[in-house]
C-alpha cells in the first residue's frame, strides 16, 4: 500500500463503472484513471452541460476512452429513478457514490429532505438500492462511498435526521458524512448475510483541491469566506489527482475488504491511501440498522434482494 498510485490501479478492460459527480474534482479523476485502465465510465452528473464538457475533456486526455454521460440528480428521486431505470447494461462492476455537496445554507432537495443529508445520503442510497440488481449478477462488482474526515465532527441524530431543530451547515456535512459510514456499514453486512460478493467501501479524499469548498460560502454570499476556501485550497490542499487516489484504491485494490475506510494514510488530510481514522459510531449495528429503514422510508427504494 505504501507509495500506491494511479499506476497501480489493475487492468479495468470489460468493466462497467459508474461514477456520480464525475464532471470535476476527484470524480472526474476517478472516471479518468478508471477509463485509463480500460473500463467503460458512465459520468452521472447533474448537469448536462458540464457532464458533457467533462466527457469532451477526458476523451481528449485519454484518446480512445469508452466514456458517456447521464444525467443524475441526487437531490431528485424522479432523476435517480430515472437514471437507474435507464441504465442500459446488464452488468455493473464498480459504482462510485462520489457526488455531494458540503457546508450550504439551509435548504431542501426537491422532495423535502435537508439538501446535504437529501444528496449525500438519501440519493446514493437510492442510487444503489435500484442498481442492487445488476450489481448482485456481476461478479465481484463494488459500491464504494465517498465520505470524510468531518464525520469525526458528529454522529447522526436519528430523531432529527433532516436538521428541522436546529440547523449547522457543517455539523449537518459532518452528520451526512457519518450517514454514509453508517450505510456502507450495514450494506456491507446485509450483503455478507446474503452470500454475496459484491464488496461495499468507504473512502474519503482528506484535503484536496476542489470545488467543494467554495460552494457553500458562494450560495450565501460570504465572499470573504469564499475567498478564505480558495487561499487555503491554493497554499494547503492537496490536487484533485492525489485525492482521488483513495478511492480508487477503495475502487480497485484487491485487497479492499468489506466494511473499509481508505483515506490518506500519514494524516487524516494526506498522504498514500491507507486505514483511515473512523469514529465509532459509524460501526454501531444499531444506528446503521435504525438508519438504513429511514432512509428505505424516505426514499421509498426497499432493498428486497438482500432481505432475510
């Protein structure tokens, strides 16, 4: 693991990924690498204009890379129906809940939920449970999460799932994130339960350069915030390039278990992928279990196959 880079990602050729928010930041490098490798990437992105420009680009840097774009809006369930319903092939072997937003002013997605729990969580959960079918017949296939070092921050509040007490922007992020721990938690356990060998994984990115930072501090208007992300993205973060890569080790290693957390392994913030730093409470059985019903009741997506 020590020194692992984008070099070190296995042969891709006949493999299907899906990777959402892959119009820029580490989704657009995780799309890249993975189409470098010789896989087929669909790029799910919100919009249609920088999902294509994305696909423009990255056939430009990878020539002859087998790369499309859908269009995926997490913070609509209509869209993840829809995208899912859509989904053209018969296999799946890698899908990349990579997408989210972070830090925004209070608001809603488009069926109510508080947006950063709304596309964070809610919409991945969607996402894979209506793709759970394609990827249970692919063999060896994966789901990895996006999460990160800020769900150190908080644990979920199960009675509050959506902010309606009381709302802070960064401990809802912090909350979304400890949610997609949660989450990978118990799919992880139902798929071992059900025998199967799809491998569900988390990741997080530590400090990278994207714009992720930016957008939160820009929808409400603090340009003296905004200014603030950018200078410390400038001089302390790290490149979207060596952020990606704990992902696409979670992605792609074959020693990847069940249940894992990759992160930058010197620090919390960076370094080569490796174990990274998890809270507690995102391994309680409990909570992963009172989790995983609301969100099958949120989003009306059940998770029938992995029943027992």
């Amino acid at each position: 693991m020590s020194g692992w880079n984008e070099k070190a990602v296995p042969d891709q050729s006949g493999r299907i990924a899906v990777v959402t928010g892959a119009n820029s930041g580490i989704g657009y490098v995780t799309a890249r690498e993975l189409a470098r490798k010789g896989a087929r990437v669909v790029l799910a992105c919100r919009s249609e204009a920088r999902g294509v420009g994305a696909r423009d680009r990255l056939v430009t840097e990878v020539p002859g890379a087998d790369v499309e774009f859908a269009r995926l809006d997490l913070a609509d369930l209509a869209s993840v129906r829809e995208f899912a319903t859509a989904y053209p092939y018969d296999r799946l072997d890698l899908l990349v809940n990579n997408a989210g937003v972070m830090a925004l002013p209070y608001g809603t997605t488009v069926d109510g939920f508080e947006t950063q729990f709304g596309v964070n969580h809610l919409g991945h959960f969607a996402l894979t449970g209506l793709l759970l079918p394609t990827l249970l017949t692919t063999p060896a296939a994966r789901v990895v999460t996006v999460s990160s070092p800020a769900h150190l921050l908080a644990d979920i509040d199960i009675d509050d799932l959506n902010s309606e007490r009381r709302y802070r922007r960064w401990i809802a992020y912090a909350r979304s994130k400890s949610a997609n721990l949660l989450f990978v938690h118990e799919l992880a356990h139902r798929l071992g339960a059900h025998g199967s060998d799809v491998i569900a994984a988390a990741a997080h990115p530590g400090y990278a350069d994207t714009n992720l930072q930016t957008a939160g501090p820009r929808m409400a208007g603090r340009r003296a915030s905004e200014r603030f992300m950018r200078t410390g993205n400038r001089f302390f973060a790290k490149s979207a390039e060596t952020g990606a890569l704990p992902t696409l080790y979670a992605a792609t290693a074959p020693e990847v278990t069940p249940d894992s957390f990759t992160g930058p392994f010197l620090t919390a913030l960076r370094g080569t992928p490796g174990p990274a730093l998890r809270a507690p409470w995102t391994r309680d059985d409990r909570a992963a279990q009172r989790l995983w019903a609301a969100s099958e009741e949120f989003t009306g997506v059940s998770y029938d196959m992995l029943k027992t």
